[in-house]
C-alpha cells in the first residue's frame, strides 16, 4: 500500500498544448468540442510504462478516446497523422 496515492507530475503544458492542436486539426473539431488528456501508469503484463490517453468529445456528444504507448511529450505528429483513417470526418 506504500505509494499507494503518490501523485505523478503534470505533463508538460506545452506538450499537452502542441498534442491537442495536432487532434484538433486532425478532426477538424470547433470550439463546442473538447479534449482531455491524461497521462496513465501501467502495471500490468504486456502494456506500456506510461500511456497518454486523448478523449475527444464532440458538441453532439460522440465521444473517442485515442491511445499512444508513451508520455504525451514523446507523442509525435506522425503518430496522430497516422490515426486519419480511424477518426470520424467533419
């Protein structure tokens, strides 16, 4: 139970600024859209050390999540560019 409720650093700001914009002009999202993003430890066989996980929800409430296997300042471009076909268009 020791460490049980540490609390991890925020990712950096910058980082998490430069990633919603690159999700924002993949989807084309507007201003009633939202994206959060959080930065998870695994612990579990088989899964990453640390996951950024990006949930965009949509003004009619569709809601997606995107999933990269690193710290949200270790995503890069290309890994967003790459998700084109898997998200909804405009």
């Amino acid at each position: 139970m020791l460490g049980l409720f540490n609390r991890r650093p925020r990712p950096d700001a910058e980082a998490v600024a430069r990633l919603k914009a690159w999700i924002s002009d993949l989807m084309s999202l507007g201003d009633r859209d939202h994206i959060a993003i959080a930065e998870l430890a695994c612990h579990e066989p088989g899964c990453p050390d640390l996951e950024t996980v990006v949930t965009v929800t949509l003004a009619d409430r569709r809601r997606f999540v995107l999933r990269f296997p690193s710290s949200v300042a270790e995503v890069t471009e290309a890994q967003v560019q790459s998700l084109k076909s898997s998200v909804p268009a405009p």
